[in-house]
C-alpha cells in the first residue's frame, strides 16, 4: 500500500504532507511513503515527512520511503527538502534490492534531482533468520541517468540481530551506474558493517 501513488502524471507537485504509521506483517506488498510509478513527467515532492513505515511479513517485501519503482518514462522530477525516517523491515536478504528498507529507493527515471532532503534509518532489527541490508538511498539500475544528487544527509545506523548484515548510506546495485552530479551530502552510520557503497 502506498501513501501518495503517482503515474502517468505531468509536473504534479506532492507538498507538506505527513505520511506514517505504514505497519504491516501480512500484506503481500512492499509499502511506500510515495510511489512514482511510469509517465511521471516533471513535478516536485517537496517537505513531506514520511516516518513509521515498516512490514515484518516473514515471506519478505520491503519498505520503503520513497519509490521511484518503473524505468518508463519517468524524467525530470525534483525531490527535494523531504525528511524520512524509521523505515524498517526484518532479517531476510542481504542482496534483495525489493525485499529489504530503503529511505529513497530509485528503479528507474532520468534526470531525476534529489536536493536537501534528510534519510535516518535507525533501530534493531530483530526478526528473521537470514542476514539483512538496508540503505537510506538505493540506485538499482544503469537506466537511471542523469541523477543529480546534492546536499542531502543520507545516514544509516539500524542494527541487524543476524551477523552478515549491511547497514549502508548509499548502495549502488552495479558498478556501472553513475551519477550525473553528487556534491556536498552527508553520510553516516553506525550500524552492521555501516558503509557507503559507490
């Protein structure tokens, strides 16, 4: 389920929204803040708050805070002076980019700008059996181009029950993608194996 769901959408403006208490563990989906889906031309989401969104279901899914989740045909948007936190799933994969907690989870899009915005992943992660990962910000595909990415703090200090587990800043799901432009952000974390990946 989603919090604000966009597609097919010219220059729409999403602002000053409080989006949370996102909870579910038996929903066979993926819960988000916002969701950018295909045709999204354009547009600014701007100062929303998006907190509390968390799926425990045991089969998998994610959670996540916002969600660019097609690669058609979605360019040009600007997310900006958004703060996300408390974005959690349980210990089960540490390599799904689907079934994990993202703050700002990017699938697909071109020229997408992310400006000012705040991510803080935090707490224990206790459920599950297998190791986990989770990031404040996701890149999981070379049709992502053009990602300007400035002034942000991305910082990440959840804590896994289960060894082997990843707590990162920022992860790129392949060394091929690259950004257009990244200056001047702030990462942090404190977590298992906390890191930035590029």
């Amino acid at each position: 389920f989603r919090g604000v769901e966009l597609s097919y959408s010219n220059s729409p403006l999403v602002s000053g929204n409080t989006i949370t208490n996102m909870k579910t563990s038996t929903l066979l989906t993926s819960p988000a803040g916002i969701d950018l889906g295909a045709g999204v031309i354009g547009g600014t989401i701007t100062r929303n708050n998006i907190s509390g969104v968390h799926n425990t279901n045991t089969s998998g899914y994610g959670a996540y805070g916002i969600n660019f989740s097609s690669t058609t045909a979605t360019t040009n948007v600007t997310v900006s002076n958004n703060f996300i936190s408390d974005i959690k799933t349980l210990n089960y994969s540490s390599t799904s980019t689907a079934f994990n907690a993202f703050g700002i989870r990017i699938t697909g899009g071109t020229n997408l700008k992310l400006y000012y915005n705040t991510v803080n992943m935090y707490d224990t992660v206790t459920g599950g059996t297998a190791a986990g990962f989770s990031a404040a910000l996701l890149v999981t595909s070379t049709s992502v181009t053009g990602l300007d990415v400035r002034n942000n703090n991305f910082v990440n200090r959840q804590r896994f029950a289960v060894s082997g587990s990843f707590a990162y800043a920022v992860y790129l799901s392949s060394t091929s993608i690259s950004f257009g432009t990244i200056n001047y952000n702030n990462y942090g974390g404190s977590g298992n194996g906390g890191t930035t990946t590029f």
